[in-house]
C-alpha cells in the first residue's frame, strides 16, 4: 500500500516519544546520551517531562520529514531553531534547545506506520526521503553523510582560539517537483537551469529534478584540447518514464574568438555521462548564443552528469594551447567566517568557471600545526578579470586599516599556470590579526592580482562582516596588563623616525613669467582657468604644459599666478619671459601658504574611502609629532594617546588623523577632513604621499562621475572590447544579470585602478591621460567637474612649493 510508505504529516508526536521510555529501560547508555550527544539533550529531558510537547527535532533538514513548506525557501539547509508544531502546523512557535539527532527517531520510527494525506502537487519541495524508509542502515548513513560537515555545536566562548561561528551544510542543490504541465529549475545564485517542457511525463504524474554543482569539474575533460568552463553539474530525475527530451542551459565563462582560425578550429560542447567518473562524451544536440549554451538531453538516467567545455580539433599556431582561441574569464571569490575575530582567516579562491558559490567548505585549516575539522567559510567579496592565457600569478591582501594586519608570511602568494590548467579549484589562506587589544571593527581589506610575467594588475577592495557578538568580553578582560605594556613601551616612543622639514611662509620663487597678448574674461566662470587683461604679467610655476578642455576645445595651458589665484593660462595667449625682463610682477606674488591652500582646493570635492586614506598615511608618515603640529595639535603629548595606540608609530599617526577627522566631523560646514589632511602633509613635504592620495582619490571620483560611461571611456583609453567590458561588470551584476546605475561605479573603479597600475609611479602621466581622454568623450564630463584639472595643477606645483617652502640650509642642520 503506498500509505504505508510515505510519512504522514500528522503524527501524534506526545504517543510517539513515550516509546522513548521503553529504549531508555534497554539501553544502558541512554542517561549518558545527553552528555555526550548533545543532539539528543532534548529526547533524554522529554522522558523527565511529559508534558513537553514542543521538541526541537530537525535544524540541517528541517523538511526531511515534511512535503509542506508553504512559508520555508525549500533551500533552507540551517534554520535557526524548529519546533514540531512550527514544521508541521505552520506556527510561528519557536524555543530554545538543540537539534536531536535523526538514528533516534529511528528507532520510534521503525515501529510506526504512516498514513499519507493527498497534496496538492508544489513546484518546489524537498527531497522525497520514502525510499530510505524500509532500510535503517541507509537511512542512517544517509544523514550522517549529510551531518559530516555540519557541526552546530561550536561555543565561541569555550574555545581556546574564537572560532568560525556556527557551520553548515554546503552543498548547494535544489529540488523540485514538476507536473505534467513542466517547468524550469535554477540552481540558487546562478546561471544554471534545467527547462521540462509540457507533456514530459503523463498527466497525473510528477517529475522530481534536481541540480547540484560540483566545484572541481573531472580532470579527463581538462587536456591539451579541451578546458572546461563550467562545474560540473549533477542532475537527478525520480521519473523516467517520459515523452520528451529535457533541456540544460548553462552561462559559460568564455567566449570563442571572432578570428577566423579560433571559430574554425575550436567550439564550446557539453560533456555527457552517467556516471561521476566518466568517461565522458560529447552532446550533438547543442545551441550557443554568445555566451550561453542550451543543451537537449535525450539518454535520460536517474542520474546524470554534465560539463561544458571548450574544445579544439587541434592546436595550430600561432596558438600554443585551447586558452589562445577563447576570452576566458576567471572567477575569484574571498571566503572567510561568519563573524570576524582577532585572529581569523580569509580564503582566496580561483574557479575555472563562473560560478561562485555562497558558502565554501574549506578542509585544510591548520592551528598550531594541527588541523582543523572541515569548516564553512561564507562568501565576503568577488571578482571576474579576462584571462587570456594560463599564467602565474601573484596574490596580495592587504589590509585598509592600521587595527589589522596580514601575517607576514602571508602578504604575497603565488598561484602557477599548471593549477589554472586543471580548471580545479585553486584556494590561497591568508591570516589576519588584529594589533594590541582593542575593540574589533568591519574594515576594508584590498585584493591584488598581478600578472608576474606583465604589467596587467587586477584589484578590488572587500569589506568584512561584522565582530562576533560574543567577542566583547573576551577583548576586554586584559585591562591591567595593557596598562602595564604601555608604561613599558613608553620610553621608546620619543625617538622620531624621520625628521621633516620644516614649513616657511614666505613669497614663491619664479624664474619665468608670461605676459598677456589677449583680454580673456569669461560671462560663465569656469574653476582653475585664470582671467585676465592683455599686458598684464603672469607668474609661471613651472615650464610643464597641461592639456585640458576650455570652454569648448583641447588646448594647452601653463600653470600660473595672477593676483593671488593660481589657475590655467592659454600658451598661446601669452608671450614667455624671463625673471630679468618682467617689469611689474605685484600683481602674481604670492606666499608658500596660499599656494598650499589652493594647490589642495580639489580635495574640497573629490571621493574618498576613509579607511584606505587611514591606513595610507598612518603607513608613510614616520613622525607623529611633526604631522599633529601641521594639523593644528602642537599640544599634543604622549599623553594624550591611550594603550591601544602606543606600540607603533604608525598606530600614533593612525590616532593623530582620526582625531582631526572627529574634529572635522564636529564641524561640518567649515572644515572638510581631506582638504586639510592634503594641505597638512604638503607642509611637511610629503610629496609622494600626497600624489598616491592624488590617484586613489582621482580614480574612485572619476568612477563615480562616469557611471556607464565608464563603458566608452575603456574603449577609448584602453581599446577594451565588449567581452573584457563585460568581464569587469559581472562581479557587480544583480539578480536580473544587470549592473544597477548606482552599482555602475565598481566596475569604472576597477577599470581604471587596473589601467592607472599600468604606469607605475608616473602619476602625472596617468592624471594628464586621463584628463586627454575625459576630454575627448561624447559628452565630457570634464566641462561640469574640474577637479581633475585641479589635480593637475597640484602635481605641477609640487617642486616650485618645494624650492620655496623648504630650506636646504634647515634639511642640513
């Protein structure tokens, strides 16, 4: 009868567990049972309490005895805490109390008979667990295979090192129930679907279809021919007494070439087999458009298992390998725990295809040389860069905040060709600790890419989950020995690094001046263009020409001084002289001070990440005393700082900066953080700094002004194609496979970060190229927003300021 072998969802669950009570009589270990199986606490504590009759029962399946889900996303796989009427009524009941474990019941189960109820058929269920219901054994097994790496019992408190919050299953799978009218099943968060059309199966019976993704595509399919860019994917069927072919439809992570040669000698195929294992072989009855492949199944299994590849009848040179006849894009994901902790890790993960999943199951943690069970990392951040061919590469975290830092062992590692050959998974860990004792705080890491044998450089920045919430006392408890460590370290703390010049106001040196052959007064006013009248004598900081827009075309421009404004002069409307022939120069004097002040007025309006301009400075200034001087804090004193900042230089710069940054956010509407942290470190020469803030700052704004401009930007500045365009977008994209105009900015950031990296330290260059090619747009958004202009205008002033403001004679005393 198939009453008697399927689950009956209303159970009278109180009858049930008295039966509990007659195991309990025969099994001498059962008052031990909670103190060494923690998922049967509830069971033991049931027989000392009849009248519990809401037991927590299932936390990693909470419908492994239910068909009904009305309120559950089917692909649950760890609620929090489930109760039996909550599971089985629908309530909204919840307590306490640990998950039991499923060999238990099964011993209530074994002497029970079910009744099934008709429902009505859903288009997504759970697995249909009714098979396993006459074999113990299987059932058994079954679970703890399912349990192996789903501990849920991990306490943060009681352990020696915190820990990696609560882990969970990870396969990540779906399930569902299909009528005779069909229907289309995606894997969560991908591009993987499986399409049943109508009349699949006979009216009045069902189709159970599931999908898994195995990370880790078979290595027979990954050859000199052929490299796959897909997972490899798991396909389940309950009914295969069917009348049609079923369709799989999989995003690809490549794209063959448009030359001739690559169309010609390579294709992207699926792969087809029966078994895990293999072998594997080719399906005829494919359709590709651009990067996408649909493909029609016909030799039906109740498991199956499919891979799309790309795939070469043969290698012809100039190509070397199946890599020169596609756009291949690499996926990379940033997994880490749950929660962070002052001693955590983070794992860098290369895929060979597209996909990247939500949670990682990481098995190789080590701790004190040991290792560690297999834990669950969640997803921080991801990143999709073209590659054009297997090639080493070189992998970096850096940490945008002075609290955290990387193991030194762990700053930089490297990746070979041959691992990205197998189109396996290739994970690099890379630990992170917190310095001193102090309050735990999200923070931005940066992730590097390079390219060892090119200058290519891919980066993108990550933000990390927030502190366990238990972490607060743990932090804390020290207090007397943080006092003690300061007093011990305090002597060492006044001894400067590095001694800055000092800042002198006095009038600018100029050794050439220009004279106005032209009257040039504007009606609409445009920032860092000068206006004058025709014979009046412009002071020229510096021979260096700038190319910009004016109001309407690309001129070149010096950069010079008339009454007390510093701003662009057209070359062709002046006539250049010496310092000896200039007659009448009062009017383009001007003091080292104001030429600071205005030399930074582009901060006044430029995009910043606090956190990244933090760790930057706190990291390039030696000498905390000079830079609170500049700040306005010649005051301050060893005093002034607490334990938590008095291990390193760079963690009293790190204080000395947050501090003018709480005074400016006191003060809003009369001082703005970045403009005088800029001006501040001009005074204390630090010229080098204030040029990589220049970059930083230049390309996040330039990012967010374009938005989807960015698009015709890179085509012009980099002559990128639409398949490496994309590739930047991806990471970025939402569900409905578009990038957001607020989300437009990430992919422009990472464009431009990539390309700026091209140049090395030759910022200048990159500013003026970037200016050239703003300018050159459709639509220049360069005419509105000149402060890159303005940027231009500071890096060449940077070495009249120097000669002026700074005395040899001073450096050398």
């Amino acid at each position: 009868d198939v009453n008697e072998s399927k689950l009956d969802l209303d159970i009278d669950w109180p009858g049930v567990f008295k039966h509990a009570q007659a195991v309990s009589k025969t099994n001498p270990f059962w008052n031990e049972l909670s103190g060494s199986n923690p998922f049967v606490h509830d069971i033991a504590a049931s027989n000392r309490n009849e009248n519990n009759k809401c037991l927590s029962i299932l936390k990693e399946k909470p419908y492994l005895f239910s068909k009904l889900s009305s309120n559950r996303d089917s692909l649950d796989s760890s609620g929090d805490e489930l109760d039996i009427d909550c599971l089985l009524r629908n309530s909204s009941s919840r307590r306490s109390g640990r998950s039991k474990s499923v060999s238990d019941f099964l011993d209530i189960v074994d002497n029970r008979r079910f009744n099934l109820h008709k429902t009505a058929p859903q288009k997504t269920t759970a697995s249909d667990m009714t098979w396993l219901q006459n074999d113990r054994e299987a059932y058994k097994m079954a679970w703890l295979s399912h349990r192996q790496l789903t501990r849920s019992c991990l306490d943060l408190e009681a352990m020696g090192s915190p820990g990696w919050a609560q882990t969970q299953a990870t396969d990540i799978h779906v399930v569902c129930k299909l009528s005779h009218e069909g229907g289309s099943v995606q894997l969560p968060d991908s591009d993987i679907n499986i399409h049943v059309p109508v009349g699949h199966v006979l009216p009045g019976e069902f189709q159970e279809v599931g999908l898994k993704a195995i990370l880790n595509p078979p290595l027979s399919c990954n050859n000199e021919l052929s490299s796959t860019v897909s997972p490899l994917i798991e396909l389940t069927l309950s009914n295969l007494n069917t009348s049609k072919a079923i369709f799989l439809e999989v995003k690809v992570a490549a794209k063959v070439k448009n030359d001739p040669l690559s169309q010609v000698m390579s294709d992207i195929v699926c792969f087809f087999s029966l078994s895990k294992e293999g072998p594997f072989k080719k399906v005829e009855n494919c359709y590709i458009y651009q990067d996408t492949i649909q493909v029609k199944l016909t030799d039906l299994s109740h498991v199956m298992y499919a891979v799309i590849a790309v795939q070469a009848s043969k290698i012809q040179p100039p190509a070397t390998n199946i890599w020169d006849y596609v756009h291949r894009t690499v996926s990379v994901g940033i997994y880490g725990p749950k929660y962070i902790h002052p001693s955590f890790t983070a794992v860098f993960t290369v895929f060979g295809h597209n996909y990247i999943p939500g949670k990682l199951t990481v098995c190789d943690i080590k701790k004190g040389g040991k290792s560690m069970p297999p834990v669950v990392f969640q997803l921080w951040g991801k990143h999709t860069f073209l590659l054009e061919k297997p090639q080493d590469l070189n992998i970096s975290l850096i940490s945008c905040d002075p609290d955290f830092e990387v193991k030194m062992e762990d700053q930089s590692k490297n990746i070979k060709k041959e691992e990205l050959k197998t189109g396996e998974m290739v994970r690099q860990q890379f630990l992170f600790s917190m310095l001193g004792c102090r309050e735990m705080h999200v923070f931005v890491f940066l992730v590097q890419i390079k390219i060892l044998k090119s200058s290519q450089v891919t980066q993108f920045h990550v933000t990390t989950p927030d502190p366990a919430p238990k972490l607060s006392g743990i932090i804390n408890r020290p207090k007397h020995l943080q006092n003690r460590k300061e007093i011990k370290s305090a002597p060492w703390l006044l001894i400067p690094t590095i001694k800055y010049p000092k800042f002198q106001d006095k009038t600018l040196s100029v050794k050439s001046y220009g004279v106005a052959l032209k009257t040039v007064l504007r009606q609409n006013k445009i920032d860092y263009l000068l206006e004058y009248f025709k014979g009046d004598t412009i002071a020229l900081l510096g021979e260096d020409k700038v190319k910009a827009i004016g109001q309407t075309k690309m001129k070149e421009w010096y950069v010079g001084v008339l009454r007390r404004k510093i701003g662009l002069v057209h070359c062709k409307n002046i006539k250049v002289i010496s310092k000896e022939q200039a007659m009448d120069t009062a009017d383009s004097e001007l003091t080292t001070r104001n030429l600071v002040e205005q030399m930074a007025l582009p901060f006044k309006k430029l995009t910043y990440i606090y956190s990244v301009v933090l760790s930057t400075v706190s990291e390039r200034v030696y000498d905390w005393r000079a830079l609170a001087e500049v700040l306005g804090y010649p005051h301050m004193s060893l005093d002034d700082f607490n334990e938590a900042h008095a291990d390193k230089e760079s963690e009293r710069v790190a204080h000395v900066v947050k501090r003018m940054k709480q005074d400016c956010h006191a003060n809003k509407k009369k001082r703005l953080f970045l403009y005088e942290l800029i001006v501040a470190l001009l005074k204390i020469d630090c010229q080098g700094l204030v040029a990589r803030l220049t970059q930083d700052t230049i390309i996040l704004t330039s990012a967010v002004k374009l938005g989807k401009s960015w698009r015709e930007l890179a085509e012009k500045l980099a002559r990128l194609t639409k398949q490496q365009i994309e590739a930047y977008e991806v990471p970025h994209q939402g569900k409905d496979g578009a990038v957001t105009l607020e989300m437009m900015w990430k992919p422009a950031y990472d464009f431009l970060y990539t390309w700026a990296a091209h140049y090395g330290d030759g910022y200048r260059d990159v500013l003026q190229d970037l200016q050239s090619s703003l300018d050159k747009m459709k639509n220049p958004v360069t005419k509105q927003w000149r402060e890159l202009t303005g940027t231009l205008i500071l890096v060449n002033c940077m070495e009249v300021l120097r000669a002026s403001a700074f005395s040899k004679m001073e450096e050398e005393e």
